[in-house]
C-alpha cells in the first residue's frame, strides 16, 4: 500500500519500513485472530488490540478486522475480557477495566482508515458492553478501580495510566457512538468526572506508580491534559525519565529505555502539536531494529545491550502509530491529536450541532 508524505517529513518512508514492521505482526498473529505478544506467547485484549491498530496503519485490513472478531467472540457476560490468553484459553481470570475498554480505541483508528461502518455497527454491541463494564468500575469522585479479581472481589484501587487510557476509549466510544447516530449520555458524563479527577484530584490515584514513565505522558497522551499545562507536564519531569538521544525509561529508577515508551511519548508531543520535538524523539529509536526490520522490545544505557531480545508485537504496533502521527501516514494520523478531538466536535466536553 503506498502512502503520500508531505515534503517537511524528514524521514523517508523506504527507510522506516512500514511493510516490515506490520508484516511481522501479521505473521505473528493466530489463525483465529488472535495477536499474542510473540509467537508462543501470551495476548491480553489490550495489547491485542494495539497489535491490530498497527495491522490497520500497514494496510493489513482484513487481518485486523479478524483480530476485533476474536475479541467479539470471547468477550464475558459481563462485557469485560480476561487478562491473559494463551493460544485463546484463559491464563489470567482477573477483568481488568483499562484493557477491556481499548477496543474502542482500536475500531475508532480502523474506522478513520478504512471508513468501514459495517464494521463498527457489527461490533457495536461488543463495544457498549465493554464500556459499561469499565465505567461500572467508576467510584462516585470520578476515578476507576483498575480491575475485578480472579475471586470476583474489585481491586480498590486506581491507576493513573490506566484511567487515562480509559478516558481515551470513551471518547473514541462516543465518537462511534455519534458516527451510528447512537446517544449515550451516561458515558459523556463518566468521561467528563474522570478528566476532572485525572486533572484535579491526584490523590485519588496509586501514586506508587509515579516511577513509571507512562504516568507522565499518559494524560497528555490521552488528551486529558492539554495546553499550557501539558507543555508544564512535560518540561516539569523531562529530565527525570528521558535519556537525551536514547529515549524514555520505563522506570525513572533503572537504566533500561523502552522502544514502547518512547513512541507513546512521541505521540503525545505530537498530540501536543510538537511535531518538531517528536521527530528528533522518534529519530532517536527509529534505527533500533533487527534485519528483518522489527523494533527491539528495549535496550540497556549507556551499554545500548538489547533486552529484552523477543520481537513483541504491540511495541512494533505503537511505532507505527507513532510515525503515523509525525508523518501523516493514513486518515487515522490524528487520532490522539488535541486539536483534531477540539475541533472535530467529538470531544465530550464540545457540544457540536
């Protein structure tokens, strides 16, 4: 599939190897659609569904689609997924709200690639029912409990990244919502009570996770955080999890940058507006593959030592998500752009007519 690049791109398309990067993904994926980390290996729904935004942005459109009809075929009563399968059996029972609800995210990216509302209406019931199960989780301050135990007891506690990601499956749940002519306003007041605790009430949130790069970028990245505060954001903790011409550690404590981290860290520059400053991130990664052309999971600094060594499916999906948010590879390249969801009129804080 051939994609046009504006003459400010500074990175030539041949030279990131789309076609490398999602035929490895398709390659990896299952027969019954199901995208496991590598082969072998485990899938959560999460990551699953990441895997198959990657597949979109390559052109590997019916592999995706066969990705979210696996997800439709194995979601719980309830409208949550299990946390870990493994060749399509449960390996982890506990319904994590977070990874259950970015299937929404993954048919919103489809749907602006490839315009297919047969799609989205087919997996409209799979998709309301995943987000009920998330906001069921929502405590009346606005934040969500992160995940139901194996046991069926909820696990009080929220996390900052996740409920920052939940955000952004709503969203894109009611941009659906609105494309099918469909009203729920139950999910635009959830949305808008968990952006005011994200944005307003730290304290509600697992603050041992701060360590973790993710916790920075996450709101911004996720469109919660925009503007002057987001810039603040990101100048207030740079230093504390970037490593300058390297990338972005997983850990602020530990000397490991991640492929993974610091395209998502490139995404919410861009979704920022700061396309400059996401180019040079992303050029910092951009060489770090193998000869098939497949990203590293993660390297060691200052000794740039590869580990872990595994090829993971969901870190070459996000690179891809990534360039096409600095390069403007497919329809779908503003997706986590602040200004697209502004002016747009699918941002749950715009009424739009």
């Amino acid at each position: 599939m051939d994609f046009k690049l504006s003459s400010s791109n500074q990175l030539p398309l041949s030279e990131f190897g789309v076609g490398a990067v999602a035929s490895f993904i398709a390659r990896t994926q299952r027969p019954d659609g199901e995208i496991p980390w590598a082969a072998g290996q485990k899938s959560d729904p999460w990551d699953h569904v990441e895997s198959a935004m990657g597949l979109s942005v390559g052109g590997y459109y019916k592999e995706a689609q066969r990705a979210f009809l696996w997800l439709a075929d194995r979601q719980l009563e309830d409208g949550s997924w299990y946390t870990a399968y493994r060749q399509g059996v449960p390996e982890d029972k506990t319904r994590d709200a977070n990874l259950t609800s970015y299937v929404a995210v993954g048919l919103f990216h489809h749907f602006l690639i490839t315009g297919d509302r047969a799609l989205l209406k087919q997996m409209w019931p799979t998709l309301s029912r995943a987000i009920d199960f998330a906001l069921s989780l929502q405590t009346p301050n606005g934040e969500i409990y992160w995940a139901i135990s194996p046991k069926g007891n909820i696990d009080r506690m929220a996390l900052l990244t996740g409920s920052s990601s939940i955000y952004m499956s709503v969203k894109c749940a009611l941009a659906i919502a609105k494309i099918l002519g469909l009203s729920v306003p139950s999910w635009k007041i959830a949305c808008i009570k968990l952006a005011d605790a994200i944005k307003n009430k730290p304290y509600l949130f697992n603050m041992t996770k701060s360590r973790f790069s993710m916790d920075w970028f996450y709101p911004i990245l996720a469109g919660v955080i925009t503007g002057t505060n987001a810039q603040k954001r990101i100048d207030t903790y740079w230093k504390k999890f970037v490593v300058e011409d390297r990338g972005v550690r997983c850990v602020s404590d530990k000397p490991w940058v991640t492929i993974a981290e610091t395209a998502e860290l490139t995404l919410a520059l861009a979704g920022m507006g700061n396309l400059e400053l996401a180019r040079i991130v992303f050029n910092w990664i951009s060489d770090r593959r193998y000869e098939d052309g497949s990203y590293w999971c993660g390297f060691t600094c200052p000794e740039l030592a590869i580990w872990p060594e595994d090829k993971i499916t969901w870190t070459n999906a996000v690179t891809l998500i990534a360039a096409d948010a600095i390069y403007n590879l497919t329809p779908a390249s503003a997706l986590f752009s602040h200004q697209f969801w502004m002016t747009s009129g699918l941002s749950p804080f715009v009424d739009s007519a």
